[in-house]
C-alpha cells in the first residue's frame, strides 16, 4: 500500500540525486585527501549518470526502474592539470564544490522530509 507512495518519479528522483550528492561528498573528499600526490587525477560523479536521469525523468520511467540507475566515480575529464607533477586538483575548485554539494544535499534531504511527514500525517493524523 505504501509502495506506490515511494514510487512515484518526484521522490525517486529525490532520492538518486540524493545518492550522488553523497557519492559526491566522498570523492570530494578523496580528491582533498590526495592534493599533494602526484599523478592523482580528480574524481567526481559521471556525467552520463545525470544524462540518464533526465532521460528517464523524461520518459516516466524513472519510478519503475530506478534500481538500475546508480551513480558512480569516475575520473573528470574537464580538469586539467596546472602542475608539473600532473597533478588536477584544485584546492579552490574543491571548495567551491563541496560548498554547492552541501546547499544541495540540504534541500533534497529537506523535500525527501517533507514526504515522510506527509506520509506520517495521513497515517496518524498528526504531524508531531
């Protein structure tokens, strides 16, 4: 009976980019952690997940099919390297990022929120 309730596109949708949000967080961090290593190329989330959603988003799919859509790390194929040791992260860029990832993950964990209180309130019939 609830199934459908955490089907439907808007909150799936919600969900995955809560997902990469997360998966964001992480590389992020691993980009910071190796700012120093030589060679180490930056990572983020791919591109084609994004594509992806928004192809399915557009098709109505996205709440049938969602457990085949995943987000994952790849290398950044837009950095580019200013140091000799090869080198692609940026300090500056990391920040910048890291900043936009948390305004992010606060909004889609606030609407996914608000779903399960809407949820709660149609079931108790009190929203404390």
């Amino acid at each position: 009976m609830i199934d459908p309730i955490f089907q439907t596109d808007n909150y799936q949708l919600a969900r995955k980019l809560l997902d990469a949000s997360v998966l964001r967080q992480e590389a992020i961090a691993t980009n910071v952690a190796n700012i120093e290593t030589p060679g180490f190329r930056r990572l983020d989330v791919a591109p084609d997940f994004a594509m992806q959603l928004k192809s399915r988003m557009a098709a109505g799919d996205l709440g049938r099919t969602s457990d085949t859509l995943q987000p994952h790390l790849t290398e950044d194929p837009t950095a580019r390297s200013i140091r000799p040791d090869g080198n692609t992260v940026e300090i500056e860029r990391e920040l910048l990022v890291m900043n936009r990832n948390v305004v992010e993950h606060d909004f889609l964990t606030e609407i996914v929120s608000n779903n399960l209180k809407q949820l709660k309130l149609a079931i108790t019939g009190r929203s404390a």
